[in-house]
C-alpha cells in the first residue's frame, strides 16, 4: 500500500510538533523516520497510525483519504516502543487478540485462529513460549511478540515506534537484520521511528530525516550520507568534526588549516562551518603536503574493525578521528603524542549554525 | 612486578582484617547481645500492646457471648429482631456493594486514564467522606431528606420515605463508602497508562471488548480488594447511620445498631453474641485482605490464577 502525507501540521499546546510536513512511502517499501528526540517522528507516526489527528493535512493509504477514519479501520499493525503487551494474557492470547475481537461474520474459527497464531510464532521464532506471560520474556522477546501480534491482523502497513529503542546493543543489531530479512519475505509497507542513525542507514531502503517540525532530507540511506542538504544532515549522519571560521576572497580559514573556497570569491568575508567525518581525516607523525594542523593524542578506543582516536589542541575544538586498524598498526599512536591532522574531505556551509545549503562544498 | 605485586598487598589486607576481628571480637558479641536484648525486648512489647488490645477484646466478646452456653448463644442469634438486623445489613451491603463497584470503576477510569479541568477538583472530592466525621454525614441526610428538610415537604407529599427508613441507611452507607474501590483502582489505572488501550484500539477492538479484556483485567485485584475494604465498612459502620436510621427494631437496626440497644438495654449476653458476629466477619474480612493484599502486591497473575 502507498502512504502519503500532505502537509501534516499537529502542535500540542503552543509545542508545534509537525509544522506542513509530506512525505511517500512507496507500497513495499521500509522508510525509516530519523530525527533527534522532539523533532516530530513519533507524532507523525501516530498520526499515520490514527491515534492521533492532524491539526490541518491529510493521510492518504493508496489515494484514498484516511484522515478521518478511525484506527479500528485503518487495518495497519502498529509496534509501541514499549511493546504494550497485555500483561494479563499470555503470549498466544496477545497474538490471537487481534483475530478474536473481529466482528462475528469476519472472525475466523477457533481452529483457525489457533493456526494462524502459531504460524505467526513460528515467524518469530517463539512458537516455544506461547504459554508464557510478557513478564517472564526477555525485551528482544517481548519485541518479537509485539510484531506477531500486529501481523496477525494481517494489516496493509506496518508502523513502528523506535523498535529497538530499549534492547540492548548486540540483541539490537541482531534484531534490526533479522527485521529486514523479514520484511524482504512479506514485502509489507512499513515505517519506523528511530534516533539511532546508524539503524536508520542499514536498515531502512529510505530514509526520511526529521528536525523541529520538518523534513530535513529524505533519500536513500547513501544519499543522505554522501550528499547532505544541510549541515544539519551531515552532522547527525555521524562523526563530524566542526570547525569554525571565515570565508574570505574565495579560500575558507579555520585556524591553521585553510582551503579553497571558489564559490565565495569576491564576496565580503562571512561566518562559515567546516565539516569533516571521521573517517576522512589522516594521521602523520609529520607534515606533509596536506594542510593540517598539529593536535595532542587524548584518548584511543580501539574496538572493532575502526579505531577511534579523539585528539585535541588549545585553539580547535577536540577532534575525532577514525582510523583503520591496519592504518593505525602501521602509525601506532599513543596517548599523549603529538601527530598531524589532515582533514582529506571538508564541507563548507556558510553560516555557524544556518541549516541552510547555498553553495556546492568544495573539496579539499 | 606490578602483576605480582597486587594480590600480594589483597592478601595482606584481609590478613589484617582477620586479626583486627579476632582483637575486638569480645566487643562486638557484648554489642550484638544488648542488641538482641532490644530486639526482643521490643517484639514483646508489641505483641503484649496486640494482646492487651486487639486479642483480649476479641476473647472477652467471644467469652461473654457463651458465657450463657450455646443455647443462649444460638437464642440470641436466633431472635426475630437480630435476624431482621442481619438482613437489613445483608441488604445493605448488597446494595452499596454495586453501586460502589461501578462508581468506582468509572470513577478509576476517568481519573486513572484521563486529563481533563477538574480532575484535581474530583480527586479531592472523593476523600470527602473520609475528611468528614460519620455523625455530620447522617445529619447533612437528615437536613436534605428529613421531614423539615430540604426536600423533605416534597418526599412526604409523595409519600416517599428516606430519614428514619431502610433508604436513608442505604443512603448514608453509601456515602461512608463510595471512596473505597476508586481510591483502590485509581493508582492502578494511572500507572497502567494507556498503551495497552492503544494496542487493542489498533487491533480494532471497540469500546467493551477493550474495556473488559484489557482494562478490568488489569485491576481486578485491587477491585476486589476496594469492595472487601467497602463491604466490612458497610457492615460496621456506625455513626452516620445511627443518625438516619431511627433505631426502630425489626424495621431500621442494622446489627452495630442491635448490639448498643441490646448493651443499652443490659442485655449483655445477646448484645456479646450479636457482636460476635461482626467478630467472625471482621475476622474473615481480614483473612482475604492478607491473600487480596499479596495479589494486588504482586500484580502479575501468574498460570492458573489469571
């Protein structure tokens, strides 16, 4: 099923939780709403779902108006973010609840919805704790149940509310791609909430980026990350170091480091921010051809495949910079060195905090 | 070295610990004895006070009421107005019980799951009948329904009855009673919150369905629990219906009522007898408030008890 929203404008009390908001989400597709906390996602969420109404705007499902209709016949499945189980039923009544307060004439046999609740376990994976209550499971199981129960209704669209938001961290990214490879096997239209940019990126097939109220961005997961519309977007997409300095007949100066600026040549000097992920800094014991500057080795973490060093000098503000481990054996640094940071990549966005993108950022 | 080094120094530190409690382990066991002492001494204070006022009351009513043997016994129990106060209590209490349950629920649900102008107001209202004496909530009745009262001129034109009769008991056990089950379920309708109604709601339950698989369920013990509380209230109550009720025999007596005409009267065998009835019951009231308290504590049903 297509999902539109047009123009979605919802505020609680003087708080304008969604101010003209719109967005698709294509029939089989899993859009993932991202934004910090208070950026409106879970408000728009509901008011997909039905729970809430917009102020002014319209919810479509397939061209049809929705708006108005009532969650009961709105036919999607909705996962809270603290599973809201029924806590007096056990796991297979919380499943077959959805079947068995169907209006007579729909209502499936008991038979059948015996089978179609263990089927949906079965899909889960927890046919085996069907007689347990939500209190004797654990988060990542309570999870899976919350999911079979708003499948059993067989609903045209699935909504999430931050779906792995209180799981911890190894059953989260477990749980996050065993739902994509479901979603991959019943090609259902879902949305789900999250902060966690990392999920929303492996996850979802697009992202919708949220911020006070609006859409910042909305793309592809690669889209976003590569090609951010606004300083904004690039850095909650990630590590970014953020230097602050001036834009001047065409070159951009951030304290030592200095780099050309074309698209600002022969305009009066302003405030600009310059961005630099993690992973597009070098380290060098030396200088070298790069511009750079000289910072003090602060802190290392060397877990996983990328190590992570946090660097610091009196002037710029700390810098985190991500190294390969090969890279980093073969450089070695320790805390308390002094090494040479060259950023190899750095956005320019005019304007300290201005969310606004005017001119293409140049690279270094 | 510095491997080598620190378990070496955790050795020594519990050493030292170790002799350090053999120098003062005199000390201590003469510390430990005294606070035994006061431990003990404190326990048999409080089941001497239990005693003294609970326990020997109790044996007294129960003492006195066979103090006559059991014939006498069963002959006050027996007699037509004690019956005819029993019954009116029964009636009573299945009377209030009722009303105390749906106002209660509905008062729960509104106050528990819902924000609206004047719920603060409400909540405060309903400690109104623990706030004000029994004594003044009978004679507000009395002014309301009695014969000069408020409505009392239009009550006897039509030939309607409440002051000095069996509604103006019901009446004021009523109001003596309402807050019990709501002040139960309220806290469990608020800390159960909404979600679980949302859940059902986009499952496409209604209104009903939702409310008796979802919401009732939820709070069924301390529903329970408010109408054990509500009940034994009903049951003893005394002075907001010794106001209403006239103390006609056979007719307006409930048995608190019975016991102080019969104590009044000198009748003190049959007025110990009657009392112990309202022993037994208290007693047993008691017993499901301890296994009510445990479940409504506990909160989760577990297999077999949901």
């Amino acid at each position: 099923m297509r999902i539109e929203a047009c123009g979605i404008t919802k505020s609680f009390g003087s708080f304008l939780a969604l101010s003209g908001i719109s967005l698709t989400v294509d029939p089989g597709e899993l859009v993932a709403l991202l934004g910090p906390s208070g950026s409106g996602k879970t408000s728009l969420l509901r008011i997909i779902a039905g729970l809430e109404n917009p102020d002014s705007g319209h919810v479509l499902f397939d061209g049809e108006d929705a708006t108005r209709r009532d969650v009961r016949e709105r036919q999607v499945g909705f996962v809270f973010q603290h599973y809201a189980l029924f806590r007096r039923m056990t796991v297979f009544e919380n499943v077959a609840f959805g079947l068995k307060v169907k209006p007579r004439k729909e209502r499936l046999s008991r038979d059948e919805i015996r089978a179609r609740v263990k089927e949906l376990l079965r899909l889960v994976q927890l046919d085996w704790l069907e007689d347990r209550y939500p209190s004797e499971l654990s988060g990542g199981q309570r999870q899976r149940v919350a999911l079979a129960r708003a499948l059993a209704v067989e609903p045209r669209v699935l909504l999430l509310d931050e779906p792995f938001g209180s799981l911890d961290t190894r059953v989260r990214t477990e749980l996050r791609r065993w739902l994509r490879r479901l979603h991959d096997e019943i090609e259902l239209t879902s949305v789900f909430v999250t902060h966690d940019q990392e999920e929303a990126l492996e996850v979802a097939d697009r992202v919708v980026l949220l911020n006070q109220g609006r859409v910042e961005q909305a793309g592809a997961p690669e889209d976003l990350f590569e090609r951010p519309a606004s300083a904004f977007v690039m850095d909650f997409l990630g590590n970014v170091t953020i230097f602050r300095g001036r834009a001047e007949d065409g070159r951009a100066h951030f304290g030592p480091l200095a780099i050309e600026y074309p698209e600002h040549a022969g305009r009066p000097s302003v405030p600009v921010a310059g961005y630099v992920r993690a992973h597009r800094f070098d380290l060098a014991r030396g200088e070298g051809q790069k511009s750079g500057f000289w910072a003090v080795v602060k802190h290392v973490s060397p877990s996983g495949a990328l190590v992570r060093i946090d660097l610091s000098d009196g002037e710029l503000p700390s810098t985190r910079v991500e190294l390969s481990r090969e890279r980093f054996e073969a450089l070695n640094p320790r805390i308390g060195d002094r090494l040479f940071v060259m950023p190899s990549e750095m956005r320019v966005f005019p304007g300290h905090e201005d969310g606004t993108l005017t001119e293409r950022p140049p690279e270094t | 070295m510095n491997a080598t080094r620190e378990p070496l120094q955790r050795v020594q530190a519990t050493g030292g610990k170790s002799r350090e409690t053999s120098d003062s382990t005199g000390m201590r066991r003469s510390r430990a004895a005294s606070a035994a002492a006061v431990r003990g001494g404190l326990i048999l204070a409080a089941i001497l006070v239990m005693g003294w006022l609970l326990i020997l009351p109790l044996a007294v009513v129960i003492g006195e009421a066979l103090k006559l043997g059991v014939r006498a016994y069963l002959d006050a129990i027996r007699s037509p107005e004690t019956v005819a106060a029993m019954k009116l209590t029964a009636l009573v209490v299945a009377v209030t019980l009722p009303v105390n349950v749906l106002f209660g629920l509905a008062a729960g649900w509104a106050i528990g799951k819902f924000r609206f102008p004047g719920r603060s107001v409400l909540v405060t209202l309903l400690d109104l009948p623990f706030a004000v004496s029994p004594v003044v909530a009978g004679m507000l009745f009395v002014f309301l329904y009695g014969r000069t009262g408020l409505f009392g001129p239009w009550l006897f034109d039509h030939n309607l009855k409440v002051i000095f009769a069996v509604p103006g008991v019901v009446l004021a056990t009523l109001f003596v009673t309402l807050p019990f089950v709501a002040r139960e379920v309220i806290p469990l309708m608020e800390s159960a919150g909404n979600e679980e109604e949302e859940a059902a709601r986009v499952l496409g339950a209604g209104f009903w369905p939702i409310f008796f698989r979802v919401t009732l369920p939820n709070v069924k013990w301390a529903l329970l629990y408010g109408s054990l509380l509500a009940a034994a209230r009903a049951v003893g109550e005394f002075g907001a219906v010794s106001v209403v009720s006239g103390h006609i025999r056979g007719e307006t007596n409930t048995l608190p009522l019975h016991i102080e005409i019969l104590y009044n009267e000198y009748q003190f065998q049959p007025a110990f007898a009657v009392a112990s009835l309202l022993s037994l019951f208290a007693v047993i009231s008691l017993a499901l408030h301890v296994l009510l308290e445990k479940k409504r504590l506990t909160g989760t049903a577990k297999r077999g008890l949901a």
